[in-house]
C-alpha cells in the first residue's frame, strides 16, 4: 500500500472551530444590507473628517508670483495677491480670482467652494437661494452653501453621537456591572437611585442649564450623558446577575480571584453582546437627540454647522423648499444606515440563530 497524504475538505467542523468572534463577523458580512451600510457610512464619516479639503472657501494650494501657499494652514492679507488691503484675503472675490488667474499663477480649490461659515456676498438671487451652478445646493437664510452647512453638520453629528454613545457605555456598563455582580442591597439601592434619577425632567434640565451658561458642545455633552447610561445598565446587570451564577465564576472565586479580575476578566467579556448590539441604535439616538435639540435652539452654540438647525430654518422658509428636503435626506439617511446595522449586528451575535445557522451547516 502506498501511504500519502490527502486533503481534507473543509467542512462544518472546521468552521465551528473558529472564533466566536470570526463566527459573528461571518454572519454579519452574509447580511449584505447590513454590511454594505457599514460600508457606506464609513466612507461617509472619512470624508466628513476631511470636511475642510472637500468644501472651503480658501484654495488647497496657490502658486503665485513663483511663490506656493497653502491658505489651508496660514492666512495671507489680500496685499499678498495683489489686493489693497491687510486684512484676510476674500478668495471668493472676483478681483482676487482674476489676480490667481494671470500669467503663470494658479490655484487648487476644494471640489465646493464654500465653507462652513462662508457667506456667498456675491449671490446673483436673494437668500434663501434655490440650487444654482455657484451653490449646488442652494443657500440658507443667512446665505451661507446648504451643501457645506451639510458636510460639516454631518460631521458634528456623527462626532457627537460616537462621544455620547462612548461615555453612555462606559458609565452604563460600570453600573450595570456593580449591580448585578454584587447583588443583593446594592443592586436594590442602585435601583431605587436609577429609577429617582430616571424621573427627573431631562428637558426642563436642559432648558434650565443652558439659561445659566453658555451654550456648548461639551456641556451638551455632559447633561445628556447624565441620563444616557441607564438603558444600558440594565441589559448589563442582567447578564452580570445571569453569568455570576455559572461554574466559571464560582471556580474562579474558589480560586481565589478578587472581584476586579472577576468583573472585568471573567464576566463581562461574557457580557458584551448586548453592550455590541446597544451601540448603532444609541448612536442614532444620540444624533436624533442633538438633532432635536438644535432644531428647539437648545443645542450647539449659534455658528455650529448643525442638521437642527437647518430643520429649522426650513421650517421657518416653507417657499425654500431645498433647504428641508436636502437636510432631511441627510438625517434620514443617517438613521437607516445605523438602524440597518444595529440590525445585522443583532442577528450576528443572536446565540439562538447561530445555533440554527451551525445546525444547518452540519447538516448540509
């Protein structure tokens, strides 16, 4: 007999030896609706956070005179292109575009020639201004490029939905974890304290705070972080007082472990699927949230690129129609790219249809 070596096909039992997070991830690409809108909305942010390269009113690079400039990273007074004045060089004028234009002189502008707070003074229709070849987009009411107001209000959104969501998680899983390892009388007195905190009126709050100071992200960011914890604690005190009563806790206390390294090394890596699952739909909540409260003014300080406030500069130009509809197909758009995700990755890391989908393999 002639001894060789042959090739095993790879079959059930070599996927169910992989990881579980390989196995979920695996799932998560077979939701092509899911994936593809991680995909889309991971370009989405990139691009937002180069916001100033893809739309501003200053050049990318300006070659004149034999001399480069990066406008981007200095301002120049308009002396230095042929201007009569000291102040920051306008390049949107037509006097300082024809100076860039002659002999060998030459600029790099963004792909949108506005930025996030530019006004187009040289508008050929009053504002709010519909889409036109100068603005693609249109204009606000103050005159400023919807299609700039919209990129870098995307970008405020998003940020502040990842910081919201970040510190959610955090304070929320500390909790949870505290009450459901512990048990007992600090899980019943963290309670009683979670639901006193949960009664009290988040709104008249934040009415009643930014009438005592200044409006700004960070503080927006702090109050509505006060209250954004606590739908998460629950599922994480859940699954701490389900896991603390396995035969891996009980071994690794027998052993000695201290209740840190039980918490953070034992049960809660156990414990993430609902803390994975939370954060595409807290995310949307948390731009949802900031959303509707710069559309009440409450939000952003006055100046901030933000979708609520274009909301509500369309409510309040029902005629300039471009203005609502651009703005809220961006929001809307958002939402379900985050809705579709927190979905996929729900079914990911669902045990009860990864045990169906391994059984079906196993029999196929």
């Amino acid at each position: 007999m002639n001894a060789g070596v042959h090739s095993v096909p790879a079959g059930p039992s070599q996927s169910l030896s992989q990881s579980p997070g390989r196995r979920a991830w695996r799932r998560f690409k077979s939701n092509r609706l899911g994936f593809i809108s991680l995909l889309i909305f991971a370009v989405l942010v990139v691009l937002s956070l180069f916001a100033e390269v893809l739309s501003n009113d200053k050049p990318l690079i300006v070659r004149y005179q034999g001399q480069t400039y990066l406008p981007l990273l200095h301002d120049y007074p308009e002396t230095t292109f042929g201007g009569d004045f000291h102040t920051p060089t306008d390049y949107l004028d037509p006097f300082i575009q024809q100076k860039l234009q002659e002999g060998d002189n030459w600029a790099i502008f963004p792909i949108n020639r506005y930025g996030k707070a530019t006004i187009n003074y040289f508008a050929k229709q009053p504002n709010p201004s519909a889409p036109s070849a100068d603005n693609w987009l249109g204009t606000d009411d103050r005159g400023r490029d919807l299609l700039a107001q919209l990129i870098y209000g995307f970008r405020v959104s998003v940020l502040f939905g990842l910081a919201l969501t970040a510190v959610g998680v955090l304070l929320g899983v500390l909790a949870g974890a505290v009450q459901g390892f512990f048990g007992g009388k600090t899980d019943l007195s963290l309670q009683r304290l979670t639901e006193i905190w949960g009664s009290m009126p988040e709104l008249y709050l934040l009415i009643i705070f930014s009438a005592l100071f200044a409006p700004s992200v960070s503080l927006l960011l702090i109050l509505l972080s006060l209250f954004g914890w606590m739908g998460l604690a629950d599922y994480v005190r859940a699954e701490f007082l389900r896991n603390r009563q396995l035969d891996y806790v009980k071994s690794a206390q027998a052993l000695g472990a201290s209740n840190r390294s039980i918490i953070f090394r034992h049960i809660l890596p156990n414990s993430m699927t609902p803390v994975i699952t939370f954060l595409p739909f807290r995310m949307s909540g948390a731009i949802l949230a900031l959303t509707s409260l710069d559309f009440l003014g409450l939000g952003v300080p006055p100046g901030t690129p933000s979708l609520g406030e274009l909301l509500s500069q369309g409510k309040n130009n029902i005629d300039a129609w471009w203005i609502s509809l651009f703005t809220f197909g961006v929001l809307v758009l958002t939402l379900l790219l985050l809705t579709f995700m927190g979905d996929a990755l729900r079914d990911a890391l669902d045990p009860r249809k990864q045990a169906s989908t391994e059984a079906t393999k196993g029999k196929a």
